[in-house]
C-alpha cells in the first residue's frame, strides 16, 4: 500500500468532514426550533446554534430538567414497528447519561439540579424528534456475516458496511421553560459507527441504536461541561471554535 502523507491524510479528514455535515438539511423538519444553524468542523454535530453563543446553563444553584418523550412522527409511518421501540430506549438513555451529568455538577458546585417527569416543574426543557430513520437492511447484514466470518479487523467489510449502517437524524433543542427562550438547538447524523465485527451490526436498528446512545451520552457530557466549574462564564461558542482539531479528529473517527 503506498504511503499517505500527512497532507493528504489531513484533505481526506477535512472532505470526510463535510460529507458527514452535509447529509441533511440544517432546517428543522419537526418544527423543533426556526433558528438557522451553522456548520463548524469544531462542533461534533452537523450543525448547532446557541442563544447568544452563550453558555445554555442557567447559573442557579437549584433546578430541574424535563426530557421529554422522543418525536418519531416524522418516521413512524415508514417503520411503524421499529420507531416506537426508540421512545422508551432513548429516553433510558437521557436519564442514564444527563442523570450522571447533574450528579457530577451537582457534587463540584454544591447545586442541587435534577431531572423531573413533569413538565409544569421543569427550568429546563430538552426536546427530541427523529427525524429520518432507515433501518439496516438485513440482506447485507447476513450476507456480510456469512462472508466475513472470521473477520477481526475494522474496515475490511467497509464496502458493505456503508450500506448496512442505516441511516439515522434527530434534531434536539433545549429550552428555558419559564421564558420559552431557546437555549441551543442542534441536528447530528449517524455520527456514530456501528462496525461489521460488532454483534450490534446484526441487529435491524443496531446503527440507530448506537447513535441514540452516543446521543443522550454527548448531551450530558455538554451538560457536565456547561457547569461553572468547567464553563465558568465563558461562552460555549468560543471554547467550540477554540477547540484543538486533534481533539476533533478523534471524535470524527471514535478514537
């Protein structure tokens, strides 16, 4: 195989980049939010706003944070089977890695910020729509299987790896429930990866079910991250566009 330069190896990142942020519309499709988004190669979603490029944390020491139900009306029709699965699945999720989130902040600031099922107690509101939803198609799947049954190293099966992923949107926004502001909005696909050598790669929502994860798990760690003892008062957009591209990188390609 012939050698890379770096170069070269930094254009691909760079085109690998903007095929990713540039699978769907920045608009919102669910109704979501009416602000427009912008595009950064800083930013690990296709493309994000925040109210005033400001920090999305309230600077309170008591409150709570309502997640509402996952929106699957814009894919339900198409997979009226697989689509509700996702509800309750995400919303696991949310509670898992927001919950850890609030407990860590909790401890460094001494606040007292929870998560609350009803909304009329809820500071703070997160609301999240699929978007668009395709399920792995089975056919490849087994096939990649039977075909590759020994195989242990990422990215052999590549080719029909591509096809077998699935593809996967949501569009999620976060609201001050007192004011209505909204406080961030964003909309991300298939950021990550399910590989072929993995047993979720055989599962029909195995893609879906790995961004949903990956998903719940980056808005609490931007939750965790917006505290005052890691954020202070400084603004969420400058620390995105002030962040190192190694870092990027690696959370590009799930280093």
């Amino acid at each position: 195989m012939p050698h890379c330069s770096r170069p070269v190896l930094l254009s691909l990142v760079f085109l690998l980049f903007v095929s990713c942020a540039q699978q769907h519309t920045l608009t919102s499709e669910s109704g979501l939010y009416d602000v427009e988004l912008t595009r950064s190669l800083k930013a690990s979603v296709d493309g994000g706003w925040t109210w005033g490029g400001g920090n999305p944390y309230l600077h309170q020491k008591t409150g709570a944070i309502y997640i509402a139900p996952l929106d699957i009306s814009k894919v339900e029709k198409d997979q009226p089977k697989l689509a509700p699965l996702m509800v309750p699945q995400m919303h696991d999720y949310m509670v898992d890695f927001i919950g850890k989130a609030l407990q860590e902040g909790n401890a460094a600031n001494k606040n007292h910020w929870s998560l609350t099922d009803d909304p009329q107690k809820a500071d703070i509101r997160v609301d999240m729509a699929l978007v668009h939803f395709r399920p792995q198609r089975p056919v490849l799947r087994i096939l990649s299987k039977v075909a590759n049954p020994f195989v242990k190293v990422p990215g052999v099966t590549d080719v029909v790896g591509k096809f077998a992923e699935g593809d996967v949107c949501i569009e999620i926004t976060i609201r001050d429930v007192k004011t209505g502001q909204l406080l961030l909005a964003c909309k991300d696909s298939n950021r990550k990866k399910v590989r072929l050598i993995s047993a979720d790669a055989y599962k029909k929502s195995g893609n879906a079910d790995a961004n949903l994860r990956n998903w719940a798990e980056r808005l609490g760690k931007l939750i965790r991250y917006c505290s005052p003892d890691i954020l202070g008062d400084g603004k969420l957009s400058e620390k995105i566009r002030n962040r190192p591209i190694t870092d990027v990188i690696s959370d590009r390609i799930g280093l």
